[in-house]
C-alpha cells in the first residue's frame, strides 16, 4: 500500500446530461499510520497528470501505484503552477508563481511557510535570481507574482529555469521542499511547457508541475 496514491474527484450531478467536473486531488497513502486517522486540508486541481489505475475505480474515486523505479530519492513534496509567456514586445521572458498544492509540511505544526524561488541560468548573472513573498502557515500557497527576464528568444533554447519551493526558518537555514527544471534538457510536462513557450510567443500557458527532492544540490539557499 506504500506504493499506492488515492485519488478523489469531485463533480457537480447533472441528473439530464453529463456531470461537469471541478477538481480533484491525490494523497499518497504512504502518508499514513497503520491504526492512527490524519485529517487533510487540501484544495482541488483542475487536472492532475496521473499513472494507470490499480483495479477499477468506484465512484469519485481510484488507486494508483507509483513507478517503482522512481526510488525514494524521488519523493514527491507538492505541486506548483507557474505561468510562462515570452513577450515580443518587451523582449522578456516573464515567469509567473500562481500556486503550490499539497506542499510536504517541515515544521513541527503540520505546516510550511513556503517561498518560491526562481532562476534562469546559465550567465545570466544576479539578474537571473527571484523570490516570492513568503506565506506563512500554510501547504496550499497562493502568490500569483511574475518575474521579467530581458533576453531574446533564440537564446531561450540555451537556458534552464529552475524553479525551487523552500520552507522559511528564522534565525537558521530554510528547508528545501522541492523543485522543478523546465528548459531543453527536461522531460516530460517539463519539457512541454518550455517548448510550448518557445513555440508561441505572446501567450500566456499555465501547467502544473512536479516537486521533486531528488537533487538538493542543483537549487541554491
């Protein structure tokens, strides 16, 4: 069962037509104690990337099993939405922090107090580095800030951007939750949402992404 996700849905019934969808989310049951009930506070996603069904799913709801080669060094901690368009007028880059989901809670409350921060490398010097506000108490953040990045485009396909959530510690280091990196080199719906920046200049594209604690290392404090 530590493998396993649940994941509910949550629709509006249409008793003459076809229920309309509103969100839904996933806990990973890993997140569990044997015997003991945890209570979650969580905000629905529209639409949430998930792998194939273990069984046939009941009403609302269904498991998913994890990929067993992702290994522990690969937990997720959350996800983010962030927003990308590429200005042709301005000759910017401009990157938005909507919101975070589900953030992994490091403090001993149950809860984050999550910052974002952002960097497109590489030479790309102090300029390349932003943060958001910080929000305290909470593991569903809402910051909706964009950051402006002056570059032109055809040097886009050289850059990365990596995308790192921490947890604000007073008076000590703060705590890496998790993070992302979208540019050329990336896969998956990382690797789409860049290419789909780079494609279509002047419009604003929103995808969620994965928070990973695999790589501390690559996101600087």
């Amino acid at each position: 069962m530590s493998r396993k996700t649940l994941r509910l849905s949550v629709s509006d019934e249409d008793k003459f037509g076809h229920n309309e969808f509103i969100g839904e989310t996933r806990v990973a049951l890993k997140k569990l104690k044997f015997d003991q009930k945890k209570n979650f506070s969580v905000c629905l996603e529209r639409v949430i990337p998930v792998k194939k069904a273990v069984g046939g799913p009941a009403r609302g709801m269904a498991l998913y099993e994890d990929d067993p080669n992702e290994g522990e060094d690969s937990e997720e901690r959350g996800r983010i939405l962030v927003s990308l368009m590429y200005s042709s007028q301005q000759s910017r880059l401009i990157v938005g922090v909507v919101r975070c989901a589900h953030l992994a809670a490091m403090d001993s409350n149950g809860y984050s107090d999550p910052f974002v921060k952002v960097c497109l490398k590489p030479d790309m010097g102090k300029k390349a580095k932003n943060k958001t506000q910080i929000k305290k108490k909470t593991l569903n953040p809402e910051f909706n800030e964009e950051f402006g990045y002056e570059i032109k485009h055809g040097e886009l396909a050289k850059k990365t951007l990596d995308i790192s959530v921490w947890d604000y510690d007073m008076g000590k280091s703060n705590d890496f939750i998790g993070g992302c990196q979208l540019g050329i080199q990336a896969k998956g719906e990382c690797l789409k949402h860049w290419y789909e920046c780079l494609k279509n200049k002047d419009k604003k594209i929103e995808r969620w992404h994965v928070l990973l604690n695999d790589n501390t290392a690559q996101f600087e404090d």
